[in-house]
C-alpha cells in the first residue's frame, strides 16, 4: 500500500526528532506513535540526555526508540496491546525491535529508509561488514497479528540525516569499557 500524506507528514516529524537526537550528539534514531492522526508518544523526547556510546554498551543495548516508546507507553497507559497505533520510524526496525511491534499488536508500521540502504550509509565511514538480512515484515508477518507495513516513505530525504554522520566504532567502545573497568580495579588496590 502507498504512502499517505499524513505519513509523510510523520515521516517528516521522525526526520525532525531524529536530526535534534544527531545535533546533541545522540544515534540519529525516531519512533512517533500516532492515533488518530495524533502523535500520542514519541522517542527520543524532545528534552533529550547527551548520549554516551560507553554507558550505552554497557546498561542497555536494547534501548532503541520503538523500543523505548513501546515500553514506556505501555507502561504510563497501562496497556498491553497497541491496535488501531501506527508506529512511525526513520529507519526499518532491526528484528529485535520488529519483534516488539508484533508481541504489542501494532496496526501499522511506516518507515523511511530499509536497513540495506542504512548499512550502506552507515559504511561509508568504515570497513563494509557482510551483513545478513531479514526484512522486519519477515519477521512480523511470521506470526498470526495482522500489520500493515508501509516503507521507503521519502527514503532520499531520510537518507540525509546520516550524511557525514559517523557511528562510534564498536571496537572503540568496547576497548574504552576494558580501560575503564581496569583503571577501577586498580584503584581499589
């Protein structure tokens, strides 16, 4: 099914969200849920905390926005299914995060840009890794809830979001949490 105008309008709110996460230093990232026509969450918020890839590894690697936004607003609403909710997102959602939206029931799903093309935008600042692909409809479609799936909404435009952006290297990272973890151990002798 096309792309609506109002999902380009929430495409559009997701870039904006996702843009404001990259100029505070955040993983360029977005996730609205709309119902309605009304955006009921969003995540990142707009007071948003200065990321740190290092105390990110280290609590909670499963702190991706449809994640996030899920979780929170389950919780604040005290509900367990999200029918009749379309979730808005910059990029398709890894499968964890597909995942996610099927155990929640979500009713719609739009992205901008597929994985694919955000490995290859996300590549160009490093060595290119092999990566295997299994599309998040794969995986939603895999189970009995029915979700509407709707992608590659402005994909040039979600694209330069990322233009010069560059990831923390994982390597990085993790070589900085073995230098912390050994600068404590040797202040407790």
């Amino acid at each position: 099914m096309p792309a609506t105008e109002t999902d380009e309008r929430f495409i559009r709110e997701a870039f904006a969200l996702a843009g404001a996460a990259r100029s505070q230093r955040n993983h360029p990232f977005a996730a609205l849920l709309v119902r309605h026509d009304q955006v009921v969450a969003s995540f990142p918020h707009h007071k948003l905390d200065v990321y740190d890839p290092i105390k990110h590894a280290k609590s909670n690697p499963t702190a991706h926005p449809e994640l996030n936004l899920i979780r929170e607003f389950c919780k604040n609403e005290d509900v367990s299914d999200l029918i009749g909710y379309t979730l808005y997102t910059n990029v398709e959602p890894c499968p964890m995060c597909a995942g996610a939206i099927y155990y929640a029931s979500i009713s719609r799903l739009v992205f901008s840009i597929d994985r694919p093309t955000f490995y290859r935008l996300r590549n160009e600042f490093r060595k290119p890794t092999v990566r295997s692909y299994q599309s998040c409809e794969a995986i939603i479609r895999d189970g009995t809830n029915c979700c509407e799936i709707v992608g590659g909404v402005l994909a040039e435009e979600g694209a330069k979001i990322y233009a010069g952006y560059e990831f923390p290297s994982t390597h990085r990272i993790r070589s900085q949490i073995l230098s912390e973890s050994r600068v404590k151990k040797t202040r407790r002798k």
